[in-house]
C-alpha cells in the first residue's frame, strides 16, 4: 500500500486483519492530532505525550468496536481525551 494515497479505511481493514504496520500508519498520520487533545487536557507536554502513546494502544485493542471508519481521527481523539 502506498502511504499517501490509501485512506483510513483501508487502513483499518489491514489492521482488523493483524496487519500492524498498517496500524503504525494510522498512528503516524494521526499522531499530531491525538497528541494535540491529548495536551489540550493535560497541558503537560510529557504527559500528554503518555496519554497519546496510551490512546494508540487502547485504540489498537478497540478497533473493531469503531462503528463509523469515516471518524477514525475524532475517534482516536475521543480516546486521548
């Protein structure tokens, strides 16, 4: 898969089927986000760099309870907030 033209979608699809590099790409590309809120809340910035890292994995044990794969990013925001 081509890192700039595949979607969050196909992404998750290569996740739900154990692919964690997909996975890694998730992260990569919504690491910014994530990390974002996460500071947004915590105003630390070593904290919210934790609680980013920590959103990534409880997302990763969740991803198959993500109902709308059109939302991943306010997804994975929810989480780290």
């Amino acid at each position: 898969m081509d890192a700039v033209t595949v979607s969050d979608e196909q992404l998750l699809e290569a996740c739900l089927a154990g692919d964690r590099e997909a996975f890694a790409r998730i992260v990569e590309r919504h690491q910014s986000a994530v990390a974002a809120v996460a500071y947004g809340v915590t105003g630390d910035l070593d904290l919210s760099e934790d609680v980013a890292q920590e959103a990534f994995v409880v997302a990763w044990q969740r991803l198959a309870d993500l109902r709308d794969r059109l939302k991943l990013r306010a997804w994975l925001c929810g989480i780290a907030r």
